[in-house]
C-alpha cells in the first residue's frame, strides 16, 4: 500500500497534540498513522492515489475530531524521497549558516518567476513542480523568509526544512 506525508498548516505543540491528530487520521480510514516532530507532519499507508482527495480527507477528519483542521498538503514518500535523492540544494552556492527549506503547494504555480529572488538573507531558487525550493540564514525575530514566500506565492502553502522532509520520507 503506497505510503503518503501530510503537511498541516500552523501546527504547533500551543495548538495540537499530535496523539490527537494521529487518531484522527486513523478514523479517516489511513493505516500505520504515525507522527513525525510536533509540527503537523503525519505520516499513513492509504490505497488511495489522488494526493488533493486524500487532503480533503484528512482535513474533514481533523474537523470532526478536533473541532478544527488545518490546511494539509500531501505528498507520497517515494516523491519525497526522489526529490532528496536529486540533491535539489546541490547546485546553489549559499552560505554556510543558511537553512534549507521546502515549500510545498497545493498547486503548481502558474505565474512564470524570474529567479532567483532574493530579500535580505532569504531565497528562493527554484520551482520543481509543486514545491519550491528556499533558503533563509536565521536571524532572531526576522519574519523576512516567510514575508518573502507568502507574498511571491499566498497562504495555500506550507514549509518543512529538508532535515524535516528527509525524516518524514523515512518514516
């Protein structure tokens, strides 16, 4: 049975337990649920293929057993684990502090970008498909990576670090 990662949007340990998330992706019906961190990585068996259904799915789960549901974006692990294998950030020089990002999207995008774009230390340098790949060197309380993404691309997205996606790929 083909193995898939959910992304939620905006979960925290502040806002949900992930014992209570795994139970209700299990009353969706999806099999050997496990949660990977606390910040809304859900990891399931399903014998449906359509990557949108089965996000619909969980999200209509999280609403009946949460009382509330965050955006999800799902993605198979064999996916994943092929961009990981491509060592999507190995052609980009960036500097040695910079984090690794992912944005996922619900959709590819259909505006044609001219990349890469950079604001202060945050990029991005690339679109393969319906994932965007980022970087960002940290600074305490700059909001500057997220500003960046969610202006060149909206809200219908979510962003996991590759250590992130490498440990749910695993998974």
């Amino acid at each position: 049975m083909p193995r898939y990662v959910a992304f939620l949007r905006g979960v925290s340990p502040m806002n949900a337990k992930m014992p209570e998330v795994k139970r209700a992706f299990e009353s969706a019906g999806f099999k050997n649920v496990k949660t990977v961190l606390a910040s809304g990585n859900v990891v399931f068996d399903s014998a449906a293929r359509s990557e949108k259904t089965l996000a619909q799915q969980a999200e209509k789960a999280m609403q009946e057993h949460l009382d509330r549901s965050f955006m999800t974006i799902v993605r198979s692990t064999k996916a994943l684990q092929a961009l990981i294998d491509a060592d999507p950030y190995g052609e980009f020089r960036l500097p040695a502090k910079s984090k690794h990002v992912i944005t996922f999207l619900r959709a590819a995008p259909t505006a044609k970008l001219s990349l890469p774009i950079k604001l202060d230390d945050a990029r991005i340098l690339a679109v393969r498909g319906q994932e965007i790949l980022t970087s960002y060197v940290p600074h305490p309380g700059s909001p500057t990576f997220m500003r960046l993404i969610e202006k060149t691309f909206g809200t219908e997205i979510t962003t996991r670090t590759l250590d992130t996606v490498k440990k749910c790929a695993a998974a």
